[in-house]
C-alpha cells in the first residue's frame, strides 16, 4: 500500500477543477498543487479510515458487548477510589 504521506517524488497531472475555486485559490496566492495534495492525502485518510472501521466491525462489536457484560479486564489504579 502506497503511503502518500511519505513519498516524496512528484508527477505533473491534469485536474479540472472549477473556475469559481481556481480564481479563489489565485487571488489568496494559494499553492493550488499543495492545495490539491493535501485534499487528497485527507481524502485517502478518510477513506483508509472508513474501510479500518468497516473490516473490523464485527471484532470492535464483539469487544464492547464484552465490554458492556463483564466489564473491563484491568482497572486503573485512578479508577479503584
């Protein structure tokens, strides 16, 4: 799995992108690469975090209703008083 957090090499693209945004993006002197970079790098986060959840499902379900029956295994000290 490619980590686009962490490369570092750069590949000229063709993006459309609307007028409205690009004149926007000009007139705040705004990188619009980095812009873009970034948005996508948040988007590929989202979407990474979103399959996690979705994958694992049916284990964090598994181990709340654990939870919720029998309580936590280990008691912080903090938490005896």
């Amino acid at each position: 799995m490619v980590d686009p957090i962490k490369s570092s090499r750069r590949r000229s693209i063709n993006l459309t992108i609307r007028e409205d945004v690009i004149a926007a993006v000009k007139s705040l002197s705004l990188n619009a690469s980095q812009a873009a970079e970034a948005g996508l790098i948040e988007a590929i986060r989202q979407a990474r975090a979103q399959a996690w959840r979705q994958e694992n499902r049916a284990g964090v379900d598994a181990h709340n209703a654990r939870i919720e029956a029998d309580g936590v295994l280990l008691s912080p000290d903090w938490a005896l008083e």
